[in-house]
C-alpha cells in the first residue's frame, strides 16, 4: 500500500481525496499498488466530514512520516507551498501539485531537488486543468520540435468572452455574472489581465525549450478593453475574439505573449467556448495537433493530480524525465514580433488612413455609418505603433492583433 498525503483541503484538495476514494479500485490497479491518503494538512477543522479522522495541523507529521511516498500540493501560492514542497522532495517524497504559480517560478530548482532525491515533481494540473498537456509535451511529443504552441488557457475570460460574442453583452455586465456564478474571483484581476494565462504558457514554454521562461517577462494583455463592437466586426470577417497565450521559437530565442486575438473560423481554436480550455500544439514532423477539455474546476484539476499520483506510484525510487534547466531562455524582443492588426477609425478618415498604412483591408458594418475598421498586413509591433501613433486622434476603440 502506498499512502499519500494532500496539503489544503479546499477545492482542488478535496476533488484529489475524492478522486482517490471513488476510483480506488480502477487506480489500485494503474499504480500496481493500492493507493490510501493517510494525511490531510489544513489550518481548519473539519468536524463531520467523513474524512476527519486524517486532518492534521503539522507538517512535520507529514514530512517526517516514512509511510508517506506521494505529496499532493493543493495549497496554492509560492509561501508555505514553496517550503513544504523543497522539505517533502529532500525527504525522497514526491509531490505532485495543481499550483502553477510555484511551478512558473519555481519549476527548474524543483525539478532538480526530485532528480536529486530520486522522487518525482510533477505538475500536470497546473497548465489546462485536466487536459492532459504537460504529459504529452514531456512523453509522446518528444520526436518532435515543437514549433508554435497556442491556448486558450484560462476558462474565466474565454467564458466571459464567448457571453459577450452569443449576448452582445458589455465586459463589466458579464463580468458579474461570472462572479455570481463562480466563474471569477471577486477579484479577477488574475485572470481578466492575463496573468494566469502568462504564468501558464511560461510553464509550456519553458517545456518546449527545455529552458527557463521568466513569466515576469511576457508582454501581456487582458480583455477588459475588449467590446461588444469588436465582436461584430470580427463576426463580420468570420472569426472570433480570444485571448491566446501564444509561444514559438524565433532565431534561438523564445517569443511568447498573452493578449486578444481574432481566431479566423477555419481554425480549431475558434470553436472553444465557455469555460473550457485547449492548447494547440504544432510539430515539425506530426503538424498541428490540440488538446482540449476543461480547463480548471474541482474534480478535473484533482483528475490530473491524481494521474500524477498514479505516475508516481509507478516510479517510486525513480525520476521520470522532464527537461527544464534553470538556464534562462533568452526573449525576443516583442518590438520585433510580427503581426496583423485590427483597428477602428472615425469616417471620412480613408485618406489619411491610407497614407500611414497603405492599403489595409477595410471592414465596414451594415448600419453604422460613424466608424470604418481596417486589417494591416503583417507588421512588426513597433512598427504598427509608430503608425498607430500617427492616426490616435481619429481612432475608436481598440487595436486587436489578428491572428497568430
């Protein structure tokens, strides 16, 4: 028997305990061994629930417990979480975790403590929820060079997006309905500025590279200037508004961003909506491939713990393979990055759009007669800058970068 203690018996903690207990037999039988959480670590007590009995107040418990093999870490956070995962994988335990904050900033060093130590530190749950994405960059994609790897990676904006594309609905209207729902945080800066999504395509990054990717240095973007305008215009052109979290290798450096984009509806990503999430993925020699599914919620965020629990189980005394060195992959310059781009401008403004882009590709909208969108070809983004600077006096809205 191989027992197993959970750290934080919030959500995702108690989906894992759940997990484990409902599926015990299909999972004794994928582990070679039967799997039994001897622990629960929670400041709370839990008076009544069925699992009282395995509540402790002391990590140290835990860490010193020889009977433990397999951490689960579902504190969240870099504090606590941080310190207890660095003493449980110096002690040979191996940890599995859903907290993509600590792996983002921490991921190379524990990594490294695991190999050390002979145990395992693994994170599938961190990036998508329960779509299986780091197992297949790790395992079956390894004949490839992966190319370009882009998601919609964070279920709160892509639902509040999808709502304002069906309802023609304002950012702040469905904003608020996503927090009486459960959907966003009461503060959901996290998500709708990007920032979650920035800490996971640093973590696919850094696996695409096999290097470090500093998250802190993404250029990244949320939705909150993103309209219900927008999205008429982009249906008008037969595509959608996303926010992407885009990663590709660019002459020896890493380029990643997070921000909007118009997806056109020939392409797959353009059919995710709600609360789920997918990562495409292309290859060198496979071509595109994508993964999708739900991307956060309780039990298929402890679903993929618990596959790595499994994973585990299996390796004992042994580390499975992931290559992210703490070297620092070099970022290129988001100046340079090349683009399309969307923008709106006041009529009777056609001259004077012309003679700063050329000839751009205009989109008008039946019954609105006060503004014209136009769509550049591809520019560089320092370039489209100084252009757009010239015309910020006639401009509505937005600019949206068109495609990826």
């Amino acid at each position: 028997m191989i027992k197993v203690a959970v750290l934080g018996y919030g959500t995702v903690g108690s989906g894992v305990v759940e997990v484990l207990e409902k599926n015990s037999e299909a999972l004794s039988k994928k582990a070679l061994d039967e799997l039994s959480v001897k622990y629960i670590l929670d400041l709370r007590d839990f008076p009544g629930d069925p699992h009282e009995d395995k509540i402790v107040h002391d990590y140290k418990q835990i860490v010193e417990d020889e009977e433990i093999k397999i951490i689960c870490e579902t504190m969240g956070g870099v504090g606590a979480a941080y310190e207890f995962t660095k003493q449980a994988l110096m002690a040979g335990k191996s940890v599995c975790t859903s907290n993509k904050e600590l792996v983002a900033l921490h991921g190379p060093e524990l990594i490294a403590l695991a190999k050390e130590n002979k145990c395992n530190y693994l994170f599938e749950a961190s990036v998508g929820g329960g779509i299986p994405i780091i197992r297949p960059i790790n395992c079956a994609l390894t004949a490839e060079k992966i190319e370009v790897i882009a998601g919609i990676l964070n279920g709160t904006t892509n639902y509040i997006l999808s709502k304002m594309e069906k309802e023609g609905a304002e950012f702040e209207t469905v904003l608020k309905e996503a927090q009486e729902l459960g959907y966003a945080e009461r503060n959901p800066e996290a998500d709708v500025e990007g920032h979650d999504a920035c800490r996971k395509i640093a973590i696919l990054s850094s696996l695409m590279l096999g290097k470090h990717v500093d998250y802190s240095k993404i250029y990244t973007e949320g939705i909150t200037k993103i309209t219900p305008v927008d999205f008429a215009y982009a249906k008008a052109m037969g595509m959608s508004i996303k926010l992407l979290a885009v990663s590709k290798e660019c002459d020896d450096k890493a380029f990643a961003m997070v921000s909007p984009r118009m997806i056109s509806a020939e392409h797959p990503l353009h059919m995710v909506n709600d609360v789920f999430n997918a990562v495409f993925v292309t290859g060198n020699m496979l071509g595109d491939s994508m993964y999708y599914g739900k991307g956060a919620g309780k039990l298929p965020t402890a679903s993929a713990v618990v596959g790595d629990v499994v994973d585990c189980a299996r390796h004992l005394g042994k580390t499975v393979t992931c290559i992210w060195d703490s070297e620092e992959a070099p970022l290129m310059d988001v100046a340079d990055a090349q683009n399309k781009f969307f923008f709106r401008v006041k009529t009777g403004n056609e001259e004077r759009v012309k003679d700063v882009f050329g000839n751009p590709e205009a989109v008008k909208l039946p019954g609105v007669e006060d503004e014209v969108a136009y769509v550049t070809g591809s520019l560089t983004e320092k370039d489209f800058a100084q252009k757009y600077e010239k015309i910020a006096d006639i401009c509505v809205g937005n600019r949206i970068r068109v495609g990826f």
